[in-house]
C-alpha cells in the first residue's frame, strides 16, 4: 500500500474562547489572527513534511481553503512550491485546487512548473471546494460544476496539445503553447476527491479518473465506491486499488485509551469549532443553491441516507462520549491495532491508497512530530510491505 500523510495546516492556536453561542464568528477579524502565529505554522508544518520524505511515507497531501484558521493553505500551489525544495522524494498530492474559483490556464502553467520543481512529483487533485470558498470569491455555486468541468477540459488540453484554443462559457483563449509542459507526460496523474455526490462520481469514472472516498462514514464511503465501480463497468473499465483512496483519523499510543485521552481534545475541536467555521454542510440547504442536485445523494443506500446529508449536528454537538464510542472502531490505540484496522478499511474497500490524517485540531508541534516518527517505525513497513490485490466491489460491479 502507498501511505500519504494529508495535512490540513490549521492555524496553530486554539480559538474556542471567541465562541459566541457555541459559534465561531464568520467573518473572524483581522485582531484575531496574529501574524507571527501564522508564520510559526507553516515553519512548523514544513519541518514536519520534510520528515514525513525523510521517513519513507509515499507522499504528502494539502489542500486549499480561505478566510478561515480551519486551514491556512490559501494557495495549495504556493505550498507544494515550498515542499518540492524542502523534500526529495515523496509525492506532493495537491489535493485540490479549486478549479471553479481560479483562471485555469494559470493553474495549468503553475501546475506545470511545479511537475518540473518537484522532478515529476506533483500529482494533481481538483476539486468544487465548498460553499464557504464560493461566497469569498463572489462566483455562483450554481455554476460549480460547469466552471469546473470546463477548467479541467482546459487545463488538461494545455498539457497535453502542442497548440490549442478553446470557446467556453467562461473561460476562452486562441493559440496557446504552454511553457513550460509537465515533467510527467502528458501531464501529473490527476486524482479527485469526492465526498457523496452522484455526479462527481460518474464524471470521474467517465474519464478513468482515481477518486478519494471521503464520505463522512464508513457506509456513505462504501456506497460511493461501489457506485464508482458500476459507472467504471459500464464504460468497460474495472475498478482496481489504483482507483481508490482512503481518509484515514490515526493515532498511535501506548493503549485505545491513552490514545483517547490525548488525542480526543483535538478531535472535538476540529469537529465543534473549525469543520464548519462560515460554512454549510448540509446538502439540503446545497441543493436549494444549486450546488449538488435533488439527485445527488439517491444511490445512497437507505441506511446511509442520513448520513449522506451531512447534518452539522453531528459534529458540532460531538461530545467526549461520542469520541470514545467511535474510537473503538477507528485506527487509534497500539501500533498493532493501528496497522491492522487501516489493513482492514484497506481490504473492505479495496484501497491501495491511504491518506492519513495525524494532526487534527491544531495538535502542538511536538505531538504531530512524534506521531509522524512513531508511525513511521512501529506501523508504516507494516503498511507498505501489504498488498490489496483486488476490489470487493469490482465482482459486483459486473454483474
């Protein structure tokens, strides 16, 4: 299995106690962030990736998010720009750029440079993003989809053709040569991740396209992926590990309660304070915006349904009780445990792919480094030296 680190680069200070009626405030103030904390966080989450290269994991991952300490990542480009000269040999997943929101011959170009930065590292994720980014950047969530299959058609076609020109509803150029071109031709492997909707799912599959499972259960995931796997049989494809990824929550100690103890303070954190700082989550409020459609969700099976909605309930109201009922069932506690239960999710899903999440919540800087170096001695050969040989979902998918 290949084993990524995905790093949400969190603002690196707790900002419970700004909370007015359980809330964190939307926009949050310019007196609030504090310039020299900022700094301190990206130094510290660089120090860390380059021991994430320097211990063996296959890659690292970082996404783009705006306006808000749940991830300080504003450009993901500028990012892996800065990985590919502090690391050497792990994969830089840019995992995404939003390509609703940018101009995407610029993406095409700095997503080019960066291939050639990296010697051939980059590969490239591409995403709607959420409607937090939307309201920021003053584009329609209605057009969401539109604008990012027409940004994908255009970067994709400034990689791969020696001169082209495109007419778009949005975008149109004449006679371009993109210099320079990808390093990895025709360009960086392109991976999508996708969180429950229909469509993403068929677009994807459509294009032979890897997707990122990230669902907000294990069943949602589940029923993501077998959907995936049908819309890859009709086109005559088969689903295969290659395709599938998996978010993974980890945490190594020395017992499941241990792991609790230390780790749950931020686990309630992320969840109650950052996940939807000035965001919504629900597709029921989504589909009145135009963001996913009435349909979006139907393949979901019946008992998954509720989930699939994505209540902000679920985590905002997220209690100590809570955490300790699902960690039974997570990849926290021994390294044994750990190994085995990412084994496990890997198997299930067939995954041969795993993007783990180490440092939820603004963990300290000493707490993420030493679960990075721990893992990587005690879990990550485990991991690396198991195949998943096949897909449980690529029978059913053909029958």
């Amino acid at each position: 299995m290949k084993i990524f680190v995905f790093d949400l680069l969190p603002y690196g200070e707790h900002l419970d106690h700004l909370k007015v009626d359980n809330e964190l405030p939307y926009p949050l103030a310019r007196q609030y962030c504090d310039p020299a904390v900022a700094a301190r966080t990206y130094q510290e989450h660089l120090e860390a990736w380059e021991e994430i290269d320097r211990l063996g994991y296959d890659g690292l991952g970082f996404n783009e998010h705006h306006t808000s300490p749940y991830g300080l990542m504003n450009s993901p480009n500028l990012m892996a720009s800065a990985a590919a000269q502090r690391t050497k040999r792990c994969k830089l997943l840019i995992y995404a750029n939003l390509l609703p929101l940018h101009q995407p011959l610029r993406l095409a170009e700095e997503l080019a440079m960066l291939d050639c930065m990296s010697n051939g590292r980059i590969i490239s994720g591409f995403a709607r993003g959420i409607p937090r980014e939307y309201a920021v950047h003053s584009v329609a969530m209605s057009e969401s989809r539109e604008r990012f299959e027409e940004a994908y058609e255009i970067i994709t076609r400034a990689w791969r053709e020696d001169v082209f020109s495109f007419e778009g509803k949005f975008s149109s150029y004449k006679d371009i040569a993109l210099w320079p071109r990808p390093l990895q031709q025709p360009g960086p492997p392109v991976w999508i991740p996708v969180t429950s909707s229909r469509e993403s799912l068929e677009w994807a599959a459509a294009r032979d396209i890897p997707i990122t499972a990230g669902g907000p259960t294990p069943g949602v995931r589940a029923d993501s992926i077998r959907y995936y796997a049908k819309c890859l049989a009709e086109r005559g494809k088969r689903v295969t590990p290659d395709h599938i990824s998996l978010p993974a929550l980890t945490y190594v100690a020395d017992s499941k309660q241990q792991a609790i103890d230390e780790y749950a303070p931020y686990h309630l954190y992320f969840n109650r304070t950052l996940y939807s700082h000035g965001n919504v989550t629900e597709n029921s409020v989504n589909r009145n915006s135009g963001y996913v459609s009435a349909t979006s969700t139907d393949y979901v099976s019946a008992e998954n349904k509720k989930a699939a909605e994505r209540s902000r309930d679920s985590f905002r109201k997220m209690t100590i009780d809570d955490v300790t009922q699902q960690a039974q069932t997570m990849p926290w506690g021994t390294a044994d445990e750990v190994a085995q239960r990412l084994i496990d999710m890997a198997e299930k899903n067939g995954a041969g792919t795993l993007l783990l999440s180490m440092n939820r919540g603004a963990m300290p800087h000493d707490m993420f480094m030493n679960q990075i170096r721990r893992f990587a001695k005690e879990v990550l050969p485990i991991l690396q030296a198991h195949e998943v040989k096949v897909s449980p979902f690529a029978e059913t998918a053909d029958a």
